[in-house]
C-alpha cells in the first residue's frame, strides 16, 4: 500500500538531519538519507533532484518563519540572531547548512537553489519588517550566520549564549551607526 505524499516530506527531511546529525554532511548521500526514511531513492530524487536541493528543502523546512516580533529594530534583529543560533545549533542543522555552502561554492545552480529558496525570504522579510536595504540585510545575514557556521566548523559546537549575545551587540550597534549616518 502506497505511503499518503503529505507525509514523505517529513520522514525525508527528519530522516537528512539524522543521517546528517550521525554520518555527517559528507556522508549523508541520497542512498543513506532514503534507506533511513524506508523509501525508494527515486521517490526523494522525484522531489529534489540533488543533494543540495534536498538539503535546502529541509533547511527552509526546518528554520520555518522568521520570529521578527519586538517593540523596537534592536529587539527585532536581536530575536532574530538568536532565533537562527539556537536553529543552526540543532543536532544536524548546523552540518547541514555548512555542508549545503560549501557545496554551492563551485555550484552556481545550487547557489541559485539556496538564494531564491532560503536565503530571499527571510532577507525580504527583514526588509520589509525593519525597513532596511538589501544591501544592509545582506551583510548581517553574511555576519550572523558566517560568525555561527565557523564557530561550529572550528570546534564542532554551536556558538554559547555569551557569545550570541556578543554577536547581537556587534550587529545592533553597527546598525544603530548605519542609522545614524542615513
């Protein structure tokens, strides 16, 4: 009896970050993603047709919305930073959106994949929620997420509360400053 599709979107992208958590980026192929979610390879390559798609579906799947609620821009960008430390520090994620990246370095169709589907959203949403430019939210989100990938990829763990928290008062002053000059 075949599975319902609403389903398989789910055991898929809960079975990536498992295989992803425990193999790491490198080995997490499409054969060992699929073997842990009990389904055909050929059904995940229906729906994503590479590793990097894949892995970006279960990113933007996993981040969901962007929480840009608070009473003023710096309560808005500090949520926002902590809200993406805490997701890249889930078992799995941070691998996953590090592996991703790097692949798309020498892979101008997955770069196109991770802009349009991960990226563009939240970058669009924060610029509509705070009023900045793009280029503005462009380089926060370079600071932000690029200061957690690294940290992860230089000791294997997601960056602590003190240093988020460091983080935030880098990004919101230099906002504050951009502010200020506009």
């Amino acid at each position: 009896m075949a599975r319902p599709r609403t389903g398989i979107d789910a055991e898929v992208f809960a079975a990536t970050l498992k295989t992803v958590h425990e193999l790491g980026y490198a080995r997490a192929t499409v054969d060992r993603i699929a073997a842990e979610a009990g389904i055909a390879k050929t059904t995940v390559y229906r729906r994503w047709p590479t590793k990097g798609a894949l892995l970006t579906a279960c990113l933007v799947d996993a981040f969901g919305p962007a929480p840009l609620t608070g009473a003023s821009r710096e309560e808005i960008l500090a949520g926002a930073v902590r809200w993406i430390a805490a997701k890249i520090g889930e078992p799995g994620i941070g691998a996953a959106f590090a592996g991703v990246f790097t692949d798309a370095v020498n892979d101008p169709s997955l770069r196109e994949i991770l802009s349009a589907q991960l990226q563009d959203p939240y970058r669009i949403a924060i610029e509509e929620t705070l009023g900045m430019a793009e280029r503005e939210v462009l380089f926060i989100i370079d600071v932000v997420v690029g200061t957690l990938l690294h940290r992860m990829g230089m000791t294997g763990e997601p960056m602590d509360g003190d240093d988020v928290e460091a983080l935030i008062t880098l990004v919101t002053k230099q906002d504050a400053a951009r502010s200020q000059r506009a």
